[in-house]
C-alpha cells in the first residue's frame, strides 16, 4: 500500500475518482471519456501546483518517506564493481554506514553512506542510519585508503544524526566525529558530497566535509531537526512545521546562503517515484562535479576545501553611530 503525505491527499483523492470512472467505463456500457480527461488535465495542473510549491515542512516529509532511495539503491544504479568493506579495525562493523570501493565511469572510486533499513528488521540492524562511532571510524579509515591510493571519495547523506546512546558516547562519538571533521578537511583527494535525504547534525557533518556538497531538491540538511528545535524554542515538539520555516534547512534556502554548491532537481513527488531517473539526475552532477575536481592538484583540493568552509557564515557589519 502507498504511504500517503499529508499534503498529497487532494492528488490521491482525485487519482481514485479518475480510477473509479475507469472501472465505471470497463463494468457499464457508459462512455466517460471526456470527464476522464477532464479530470486528468486537472490532475496534472493540481500536482503542478503541490509540488512547484512545496513548504519546508512537506519537504521534510517527503526526505522522510520510507520508500525514499537509500545509498545502496544509488551505489548500485551509479557504480559499477562495488565491493563492500568492513569494520573500523578498531572495535567493530557498523551497518548505519556502508563503503567501500567501486568504479565510476571507468575511474576507480570510494563510496561511503549513511544506510537506513527498508523495513522494520533492517531498520533495527543498521540502526535507523544512526551510526555509532565505529560507523565513523570505518568511513575514516576508508578515506584515509582512498587517500593512498589516489582515489576520489564520493559521500552519500542520509541520517536523523549520530547514534546518541550511552554505549555511543562511552566508545568516544564526539571524538570520531571531530576526528573525520579534521581528517577530511585535510584529505589530498576530491570529495564529493550528497546530500540525499536528511542531513541532520554531526552526524551528517562528519562524511559532508568536501569539495562540493550537493542537495537532493526534497532533502534538509540542519544542525538540529524540526522537531528538536521546536522542543527548545517553545518547549512542544509539535511546532516542528513552524520550526522548519524558519530554519533555513531546505535547499533553495541553503543554496542562497552558499553552504551548498548545487542543487539535484527530483523527479516529481520525490526520488521514491523513480528511482533510476533520479539516479540519472544525480549521475549528471557527480560527473560534471569530478571532472572539474579532477583536474586541481593535491594543494589545490586542500585549498578550495578551506576556502569554501572559511566563506560559509561572513557577513558585513555597518556601524551607523555617530562619533
């Protein structure tokens, strides 16, 4: 059964009485083409008219849709030879973040990503794409190989946020994530970043420290989700759709505020209604994003790393007062 959203109830409503007319026309002896085509004509105009004009809020629902395309659906639409590795060498394997080694258009590459569960049982063996810091390290020690053998590193994003659990923070979570912050910044290989559903907190920042960092059109990416800033700001998780309008977590909002460099447009409704055109529409701008990337030396990646986060949050201050 299709998960309906809040705010596509006027589509789904009138899709049924298209369907309705259908099964009218097949089971009587009754001609209802023209009211058909009516309806679908206004089918078309109202998604038109959601979905060109989606709010924060719809757009957090939408990132969070349980059909939404995870990492391992994108690794095997984008990549060719993928091969997973394992465990941080240090405590274990977390399975809220999947990577490994593939090749991308012929170039041998390094794929890393949050990975949440397509049903129940799977949400609870990786965690929710929560990871734990031993998820963090395995990516670390994955970028770190990419490093020594020159190859690009490619980010996929998509968590509610660090695991915050007390076995999480006893291994040192805050340390693993400060940890890649640091490493990443440094790295002498393109990184490539994508946001693709939720991006919430260090725990996306902890992988999303690249060269460019991309936006899926209905993802979010936040210090703090609605929810949680809605439970400081009036005490009452419920006020997360007023939360989201005025955090700036969209990425039209972020684009203009320069904390991304690009948008990737959705298909209509969202990446859960095709999967492989939305994997095509992300494939234009990772080779697009590569081939510029590709072609600066190791200080040159260094510096236009630096250079993109020392910008993010400038302002000018004008101070009018006399004397």
């Amino acid at each position: 059964m299709a998960i309906e959203l809040e705010f596509e109830k006027p589509i789904i409503d009138l899709r049924k009485k298209i369907e309705e007319l259908r099964e009218l026309t097949k089971n009587a002896d009754v001609d209802l083409s023209q009211e058909i085509e009516k309806l679908e004509t206004r089918l078309m105009n109202l998604e038109n008219e959601i979905y060109i004009n989606l709010k924060p809020w719809d757009r957090v629902q939408i990132a969070r849709h349980a059909d939404r395309p995870t990492s391992l659906d994108y690794i095997n639409l984008l990549f060719e030879d993928f091969f997973e590795c394992h465990g941080d060498r240090l405590f274990g394997d977390d399975e809220a973040i999947i990577g490994g080694i593939a090749k991308y258009k012929g170039t041998p590459i390094t794929v890393i990503g949050h990975q949440r569960g397509k049903d129940t049982k799977e949400n609870i063996r990786r965690n929710f794409g929560m990871p734990h810091p031993e998820g963090y390290r395995k990516a670390l020690r994955l970028m770190k190989q990419a490093e020594k053998f020159n190859r690009p590193v490619i980010c996929f994003i998509d968590t509610k946020g660090a695991y915050p659990g007390k076995a999480a923070e006893e291994r040192g979570q805050s340390e693993a994530i400060a940890r890649n912050l640091f490493e990443m910044a440094g790295l002498t290989v393109p990184i490539i970043c994508v946001i693709i559903g939720e991006g919430a907190s260090g725990g996306a920042l902890a992988i999303g420290v690249g060269n460019h960092v991309y936006m899926l059109e209905n993802s979010w990416y936040s210090v703090i989700s609605p929810e949680g800033a809605a439970s400081i700001l009036w005490r009452d998780a419920a006020y997360a759709k007023q939360a989201a309008e005025s955090m700036k977590i969209t990425a039209k909002d972020l684009k203009e505020l320069e904390v991304i460099d690009g948008i990737i447009p959705e298909v209509k409704g969202g990446a859960h209604k095709d999967v492989t055109k939305q994997a095509e529409l992300i494939d234009a701008m990772l080779s697009e994003s590569l081939q510029q990337l590709q072609r600066l030396s190791k200080e040159e990646l260094i510096n236009h790393r630096y250079e993109k986060y020392e910008q993010i949050g400038n302002f000018s201050f004008f101070n009018n007062t006399n004397g």
